[in-house]
C-alpha cells in the first residue's frame, strides 16, 4: 500500500509498492523490480519495505518515527551516462588517434579539476603560517565584532582550519564525472579501434587476400534476401570472433557474409572452419575484416551445453506452435524467444507500418513480463525477500541465452540486474539512474552499441516513459478514466521519444502507432506469458505445449490482426524527410507546437487548423476517383522495380502476369482490386523481380494454373513447394471470361541457366496479347532488342496499350516500338533503381510515336479502364 498526495493536497491511498523501475518499453513488471509507476518527482510516497508489505505506510509529515519525505528523482548518472555515449557514437568513426588524445584530454581536466582544490589548500595553508609578504597569520586574523562575539559565519569560511572550505562544489564532482566518463569510453573505443585495425586478419584484409580461418560463431545468423535482383539472392550474416587465420593465433571479430545456406543452421559458441577472401570494414565498425564465403562451415567442435539447451527450446516452441493459424504461428516464437524466420514480409510490413514491430521480437517488454511473474509465483511460493529476486536473477540468466542478447535486450537484462540488487540490498528503486547505469555499462563495455538504431530505440523508448509518460498520465487523467490515461500516456512517450530516430531511418511518421499499441496492449501480456510457459514446457511434452500456445495463438492472432488493420488505414505513414535534416524538422515542428499549445488562443487556431486538414483529407478521399476504379480492366500494379499485372476475368477475379521483386505490394494491390480468386498466374521468365512476389499472390486467394516460359531453369520451383508448373507454347490460346490470352513468344527455345546473362534470360519471356471487347494490350516482358525483331519477323499485332518492355531500358528496338501503334504506354518501375530505367531515350522514342506514358514510380498504380466515352487511365499513388 502506498500513500500519495493528489493535486489537492489531500492524501490519496493507491495500490502497490515501492517506485518502480521501468525496463520495457510500457509494462509493468510485479512487486517494484519493473514497470511504470508514479514519478518521485510529483507526489509524495513511502512504501514500507523494497517490495512493500509489511506495515502500514506513513505519509510524509504523519506521526511516527519512519516517516520521510520521498527524495527527489536521482539525475547524477544523466550526464555521464549521455555524455560517454556521445564520445563512443563520435570517435569510433573519428579513429583510433583521436579517440587516445581525447581520452587523455579528458583525464587531464578531470585531475586538474579534482587536485585544484589540493593545491589551494597548500597555499592557503602556507599563507597561513607566513602571512601575505612575511607577515604573521595573527595579523590577518579575523577581528571579532564589537560586542565582543565570535566572528560570523562568512569570515569563519575565510578561516584556513574551515574543513568546508576545500569541500570540491557539486558542479564541479558533476563535471569530474562526465569526464572521467567520457576519458573510459574513448579509452575504450581507441583500444578496440587498436585491437581490429592491426594484426594478421586486418594486414590480410588490407591486401584483399584469402585466407583460411577457425572461428567461434558469436550470434545467430541472419538472412538477407536481395530482391529486385536479377536473379533472387540470399545472403547470410555470421558474426565469428576468428581464433585462427593461417594457422597463426588471433583473436578478433569478423563478420562473415556467406552464401552458402548451411551457414543459417550455425548456432552460436560453434567452433567453424572456413575459407573467405578478406576485405576491410567501413570506418567505425568494431571488425578486423569482413569475410566474404563461397562454400559451407565445417564444423570443428559442438556448441555450449546452453546453447544446445537453448536451440533445443526454440525448435519444440515452433513445433508447439505448428498447429496455429499462419499469422499466430509465425508470430508466437519471435514473440518468446526472438525467432522471426517464420515472418513473411507482408506481415513484417505490416507491424512495421503500425508501430508495432517491437512486439514481433523480444524485447526488454518480454522481460519485465517474466520478472514479473517469476517474483509473483515466488511470493506465491513463499519465497523470502531475497530469494526470490535471486530466482528472478536465474531467470534473467536463461531469457538471455534463449532469446540472444540483442541490444534491447541488454538494455533490460542490465536495467533488470540493477533492479534485483536494489530489491536484495533494500536500497531504493528508481528508473532513470538505473537507465542511465545501464546505458553507462554497456556502453564502456561495448562501445559498438553507440551505433545500434535498436539501443537507441530500446534506450530513448524507456527514458520516454520514465519521463514523458508520468506527467502526461496526470493530465490525462483529468480528462479521461486512469486505467485509459496509463496506457495511453506510455504508448505516446514511448512514441514520441522514438520518433526521431524512427525518422533518421526514414521510416516516416506514424499516425497509428499510439492506437495500435492501445489496442494490442492487453494482449501482450497473455501472449507472452503462455508462449514462455509453452517453452518451458516444450522440450519436455510436446502434447502440453501445444495445448497451451492454443490460448497464446489467440492472443497472437489479436496482435497480428491490429497490425494487419491498422497498417491499412489511409495515411497510417506520412512521408517525412530523413537523415539530421528531417530530425531537425520534426523537433522545430515539435517545440512551435509544445509552445504554441500551452495558450489558449493558438490551441484554438491548431484545433481548427487540423480540422481543416482532416476535412481536406476527408475530402480527397471522398471525391477522389474510386479504386478500384469501375470497369478496370488491365492494372499495372505499382510493386517498385519489377512487373506485376492484373487482368480482369470477372467479379473479383484476374489473370495474373508476373509478381514483382516482394510479396508485400503485389499483395496489397491484389487485395485493393478485391481479387480473391486467380484462374491463371503467368511468370514471363525466372528473374527475382518478375517472380519473388509470387507468395503475396497466393496467399489467402484460390489459384489455378501457373504458366512459365518453356525456356525457365526452374528458378520458379522455389516459390512453389507442392505445386507444378506448366510452359507456355507460342500460338496458345486461353480464354478466361471475357478476356483472351494468345502467347506470342518466345520463338526461340534454348533453355537457360542461372550462368547466363540477364539479356539471354530476358529475351525467354513470354510475350502475349490480351484482348478484352474494346481494349487489346501487348504484355511484353522484358524481352530485349533481339527478341523484338524476331516477333517483329513474325508480326507483331497492333494494340492500344503497350507494356514498355524491360522497364524502358535503352535496349529497345524503335521499330518494334512502332509496329505496336500503341495509345498508352506503362512502364512498371521503382522509384531511383540502380538500373537507370526507364532510359530517357525510351521515352523520347514514345513520346515522339505519339504515345501517353504511365510510370509506376510517378503515378502510381496505373488502371486502364473502359467507359462509354472510351479508354482513360486512373492512376493512384499508394
């Protein structure tokens, strides 16, 4: 039970214990150790013990012995703790010899200023005994007044015997402390900068050699899928701390690029073996050498024991899970133990998009849960005061193993530790000197996480609610109930204390990212727990687990289903400049608005203001052409560099052409056509942007046929486990309601291989003519200049709409072009490719044919539609 004063100065019972430290991002963890709970720094509170309980608490000023007035919040490790980080972020990319004479610098201040008041007293003290210029001290005494009495208490501090006198002032230990802060952190950062650019792996490195190498695997491997390639391309990301390069002795990171998939089985504290040609990292990377790898690992020793326990556990979760809802199962293990591989993109888009990708990983928020119900079960159990935070210690111990020390997590698991001595020790909990040690710590530890966008989020996330969340919760309540006001307030700081650095990413601003946290929030908690629960029971009975994650899978469903919602209400992102530029922006937008809001004049004028643009919003949405637009009949899905196309079958149906580079857009587009069945998909030919999309396009939708080109190597074949394909003959004809399908091309089969060059495997495309009554489009691939003259040779037919082969590259054949007589032109294009498409050229042929070009990365989705006046084109960004 704790005792507060409310705003009217009356005392104010409220449940709970002792101030809490927070280390998540908005849970509360039991009995004090963690979460959000009333600032020191508003009303007064006592609690009777580290964990409350025993006792009735006194309120400041009541009768009694114990009673104390609450001390204000601790802010001394602000300063130093903000001001090493700042001296990692800058130096590691300064260099090692700046970081040295920085350390040095820093060092020599703070001894000046701590021996400063050593050598006034010496001085003073000599003064004393000879006086200024040879006289006696008894000439410079202090006269006592005239009635006689001792002399006062300002000539008493003149006084050389006054022990205050040398006392070093508050400021001043202040400022000794950031420097000797700042001095470790550059002395930290310049010995690991000595430690990665000297040695055999970098002189290696520097000479782009390649070596052979034994290695401790160090984190979990992490896959990253190239898309919009030509070809689809994995990559796997090992960090290895190599011990042996060359059969000579080392002892340094690496960071191991690979492309051979049997690296993503590697666990960490796996001793491998590889061979990898060398090259330097960029400036500021805490690395000797980036590892370029061809073929697989050999395995030379067997992980840790907790490691195998570890790896044990998430694998029975995800069998535990196996029988959930595609949603929920992929969720659940990233939800418990930081396992995203079962994540499709469009659902990583999603909870991207809705601000809630924090819960589709582990997270400090994870562990505060955990605590919570361990020191719960342990006060439950009988646990004493100090056994059951050890146990909660024990349980941190095995989140970190099982989950993998990711920045945020170690940002909890530090905030946690603190925690859990405060409560054993019987000290006073509070959040922000244990954020501030926490950051401090790691920090001096590992200078590398200076540079981590997932510290700093984890990190900014809880200063915002330790500092943001608590005042506005008292505004908030006195407009709102309080159990809606907390979650509200916490959701919103830890937003806002983020958005900055969302906004560095160029993630853009949310505007639903505090409303779905609102709505996911109760389920988090049930979602967590059961999943932990699950886990730990797992690697024991499969059968029990998997009874259990069926309440954890419907909680999960709950979150993947706000994700899904919220990530398509209009607008959910606005755009918004990135890098320094746009932060700059969103503070100065920020501060005029905290200014102008506190009178009551331009509060009126912002509230009519945002009306205005919710009406104007409102209205464009309203007025705007409708979309799917009515009588569509052929779309040009806007999937960036890559094609994806729909062509109306019928209500609710289409022929698909193609995919694109990502599920995530061809899905969306599909799903804003309201296209739920797809009688015949067509993938023109075995390049990543033209058929990665293809998991978008089944998912959730009835799909009949899928044809490819009769020249493809089976690069398809991966996206389609369970499924056969047919090839596609020239002189075919398909019929699907009122559209005709008749293949063109190709009028050469060679088959290809993925050796060959893009040009040989572009020109396997199947080209086609799709009619519809009043409306004929010539769906072209990406077949380059040989290609067209073939099917120029052959008689290319004329149709209205042209889709611009190859994305208007300059590899364009102007009398193919001109053969085609075609109205409207559709070039399918990403915003600033790599490739140069469309090629000015291109569109200079076009225009001067007397064509109206569309492109995907200006307009949009691009719909050509049929109306009783004609064809007309309707066009929609996003």
């Amino acid at each position: 039970m704790t005792a507060t004063l409310g705003d009217d100065h009356r005392p104010r019972r409220t449940g709970g214990h002792a101030p809490a430290v927070p280390i998540a991002e908005g849970q509360p963890v039991m009995d004090g150790v963690a979460g959000v709970d009333e600032p020191h720094g508003g009303s007064a509170r006592c609690a009777s013990g580290p964990l409350g309980g025993q006792g009735e608490p006194q309120l400041d000023g009541a009768a009694g012995d114990d009673a104390r007035p609450v001390p204000p919040t601790d802010l001394r490790l602000v300063g130093p703790a903000v001001a090493a980080w700042l001296a990692a972020l800058i130096l590691l990319g300064a260099g090692a010899v700046p970081a040295y004479v920085t350390a040095v610098v820093s060092l020599s201040a703070a001894f000046v200023l701590l021996t400063r008041p050593m050598l006034r007293a010496l001085v003073h003290s000599g003064h004393a005994e000879t006086g200024w210029g040879g006289r006696p001290d008894s000439a410079r005494s202090s006269p006592a007044r005239g009635d006689g009495s001792p002399p006062d208490d300002a000539a008493r501090r003149g006084s050389a015997d006054d022990p205050d006198r040398h006392r070093m002032p508050g400021g001043r230990v202040g400022v000794v402390a950031v420097l000797i802060c700042v001095a470790a952190s550059a002395l930290g950062v310049a010995l690991r900068l000595t430690a990665v650019g000297s040695g055999p792996v970098r002189a290696l490195a520097k000479r782009d050699s390649t070596a052979r190498l034994e290695a401790v695997v160090t984190g979990d491997p992490k896959v990253i899928a190239k898309t919009g390639a030509v070809h689809h391309r994995e990559t796997v990301i090992v960090a290895v701390r190599v011990e042996e390069a060359d059969q000579e002795q080392v002892r340094v990171p690496v960071l191991v690029f690979a492309a051979d998939p049997a690296w993503k089985q590697v666990l960490p504290s796996r001793r491998v073996g590889f061979t990898a040609r060398l090259a330097t990292p960029q400036r500021g990377e805490l690395l000797a050498a980036v590892a370029l790898v061809r073929g697989p690992p050999v395995a030379l020793g067997a992980p840790s024991s907790a490691q195998r326990a570890a790896d044990r556990i998430r694998v029975r979760l995800r069998a535990a899970a196996s029988g959930l809802p595609g949603d929920p199962r992929a969720v659940l293990p990233g939800l418990v133990d930081g396992d995203t591989s079962l994540v499709p993109p469009d659902l990583a888009d999603a909870f991207e998009r809705a601000g809630l990708t924090h819960l589709m990983a582990v997270s400090g928020e994870n562990l505060s849960l955990i605590l919570g119900a361990v020191l719960g079960l342990g006060r439950l159990a009988g646990f004493g005061r100090r056994a059951g935070p050890l146990l909660a210690g024990a349980a941190i111990i095995g989140f970190v193993i099982v989950a993998r020390p990711s920045p945020s997590v170690l940002r909890a698991t530090v905030m946690g530790a603190i925690a859990l001595i405060a409560v054993v020790s019987g000290r006073e909990r509070q959040g922000i000197p244990a954020l501030c040690g926490a950051v401090l710590l790691l920090v001096l530890l590992d200078p590398g996480l200076a540079r981590s966008y997932g510290f700093a989020l984890s990190a900014l996330a809880t200063a915002g609610i330790l500092v943001l969340a608590p005042p506005w919760r008292e505004r908030l309540s006195a407009r709102m109930p309080r159990g809606l006001a907390e979650p509200l307030a916490v959701a919103a700081a830890a937003h806002a204390a983020c958005a900055p650095v969302l906004v560095m990413l160029g993630a853009g601003v949310s505007l639903v990212a505090i409303p779905a946290n609102l709505l996911a929030a109760p389920a988090v908690g049930p979602a967590t727990l059961l999943g932990v629960f699950a886990a730990a029971i797992a690697p024991f009975s499969l059968h029990a687990a998997r009874l259990i994650v069926v309440p954890a899978g419907f909680a999960v469903g709950w979150i993947t289903g706000v994700a899904r919602f919220c990530a398509r209400v209009p607008y959910a992102v606005i755009g918004w400049p990135n890098g320094l530029a746009g932060v700059a922006l969103l503070l100065a937008v920020i501060a005029a608005a905290a200014m102008a809001l506190r009178r009551p004049l331009p509060r009126r004028i912002a509230a009519a203001a945002l009306a205005g643009v919710v009406l104007v919003v409102v209205g464009i949405r309203l007025f705007a052409p409708p979309w799917p637009p009515r009588g569509w009949l052929f779309v040009t899905c806007d999937v960036g560099q890559g094609d994806g196309l729909a062509l109306f079958t019928g209500p609710g149906q289409a022929v698909v052409v193609d995919t694109g580079p990502d599920p995530r857009p061809m899905d969306r587009c599909l799903h804003d056509l309201g296209v739920g069945t797809i009688p015949l998909v067509f993938l023109t030919h075995p390049h990543a942007d033209h058929i990665d999309g293809l998991p978008g396009v089944l998912r959730g939708r009835t799909v009949g046929a899928i044809v490819v080109s009769p020249d493809t190597d089976g690069e398809e074949r991966r996206l389609l486990p369970g499924r056969t394909t047919r090839p596609a003959a020239p002189g075919e004809l398909w019929t699907v309601g009122p559209l005709t399908l008749t293949v063109l091309g190709p009028l050469n089969t060679v088959r290809v291989t993925p050796r060959d060059t893009g040009t040989t495997v572009n020109n396997t495309s199947v080209v086609m003519l799709a009619h519809w009554p009043g409306l004929s489009v010539l769906l072209s691939g990406d077949v380059e200049i040989e290609a067209q003259r073939e099917l120029l040779a052959a008689g290319v037919p004329t149709a209205q709409v042209l889709k611009i082969p190859h994305h208007g590259s300059s590899h364009q054949d102007p009398a193919f072009l001109a053969a085609v007589h075609a109205r409207i032109a559709i070039a399918s294009v990403g915003a600033d490719n790599d490739y140069g498409h469309p090629a000015p050229s291109t569109m200079t042929e076009l225009t001067r044919l007397g064509e109206r070009v569309y492109r995907t990365d200006r307009d949009g989705d691009v719909a050509v539609v049929r109306t009783s006046a004609g064809l007309a084109v309707v066009t929609r960004r996003g």
